[in-house]
C-alpha cells in the first residue's frame, strides 16, 4: 500500500511538492477533527474551577467523584474523555505521512533545490560539504522547524496553568524541540514533511485552541 501510495505521488508531481500537498491534503481532512479536540478542550477548561471544587469535596470518594464529574460534562454535552478519541484517531493518518515521507527507494534520485531528498544531513554534509547549497537548503529547513519550536513552545508556557505538576510545566515546553532533532537525523523528505505539519499544528493551535477567558460557567 505504501509503495503504491509513493508510487503515486512521484509520478504525478515533483516529490518534494507531491509531500507537501500529500500532509496539507492529510491534515485538512484530518481538521473535523482537531475542532471536535479543540472543542473538549475549550469545555475542559471552562469547567476547570468547577472540577477543582468537586475533587476537593470528594477526593475521598472516587467512585462519587467520577460519577459528579461525569454529570457535569454531560451538561455540557461532551465527556472527559471527549479530546482523547480525536486525537488518537489521528494517529494512523499521522503514521500513513511519516512512511510516505520516510520511504526508502522511491525519493532515491529526487531533490529540493539540488539537494537530495532521500539523504540526511550528515550525508548531505559528506556528499557536498557545509558550504554548499543542499546543505543550505536542509539547514532552512530545520531552522524553519527551530522557529516554529520555538513559538509553539512559547505559547505553551503562556497557557501553562499553576495546577499542573512543576515537572510538566518545565516538560511540555521542551517538546516541540523533538521535530527539529528529529528532522537533523531523518532524511530531507521527512524535515520537509515535519516542517510542514508542524507550521500547520501551531497555526490550529494559535486559531483553534486559544484560551478561554471571561464566560460564565
């Protein structure tokens, strides 16, 4: 399925293009989705000094608390598990443009700007050296991710609340990082793929998941 998925793209477009259009065309399908997570998020937080309250009055009583926890969401139309499914259900389509991006023979003889899809960038500094356009493309690449790391980052220490546990708050923010290492050991193709999804991530996130503030419960 895979290779004729690959097949596919390569032959109807440039690859590098074929990638972006493929995750663009990917995540677009995917948005019913993110709104839906976007959605209980926005419910979860709004219902957060409700919950506060409700598991100081029962902390001792697990089984009330689930059920009075239950009840409150269900008012709200929506269940505390109701972001959990949208996000896992991403998961195949998340893993479907990683393998496309990643495939071994088929971006073999493809490049971006002359350099080479398929190589990394330790085989890209081998092939053409640090002073070379492939190299230079491939380091645009991965300080576009830096520059989207960063923001998303930012943003997450903004919405950062004092009721998480210290350690997640100092966790959360380090985790967009993860796709700029990523994409310095995975071949082009895939720093493209992840730069790509990424920008569109932080962008839903910025439209989608912004803070609620000042509505009544």
């Amino acid at each position: 399925m895979i290779d004729s998925l690959v097949a596919f793209l390569t032959t109807h477009a440039d690859p590098a293009l074929a990638i972006v259009l493929f995750t663009l065309a990917v995540r677009l399908l995917l948005l019913p989705l993110v709104i839906k997570q976007a959605r209980s998020a926005k419910i979860k937080e709004r219902l957060a000094p409700k919950l506060r309250e409700l598991q100081k009055r029962h902390s001792k009583n697990p089984e009330r608390l689930s059920k009075e926890m239950t009840a409150l969401y269900a008012k709200e139309g929506s269940s505390p598990f109701a972001g959990i499914l949208p996000g896992l259900a991403q998961v195949p389509f998340m893993w479907l443009m990683y393998r496309v991006a990643t495939h071994p023979t088929a971006l073999a003889g493809h490049y971006l700007f002359g350099a080479p899809l398929g190589q990394n960038v330790a085989g890209v500094v081998a092939s053409f050296g640090l002073v070379s356009v492939p190299f230079l493309v491939f380091a645009l690449v991965i300080v576009g991710l830096l520059v989207v790391a960063w923001l998303m980052s930012r943003r997450m220490r903004a919405a950062a609340t004092a009721d998480q546990p210290e350690m997640l708050r100092k966790i959360l923010p380090l985790l967009p990082f993860a796709s700029v290492v990523t994409a310095a050991v995975l071949p082009l193709a895939a720093g493209l793929y992840l730069l790509v999804s990424t920008a569109w991530t932080a962008a839903e996130r910025t439209v989608l998941f912004r803070p609620v503030t000042n509505q009544p419960l």
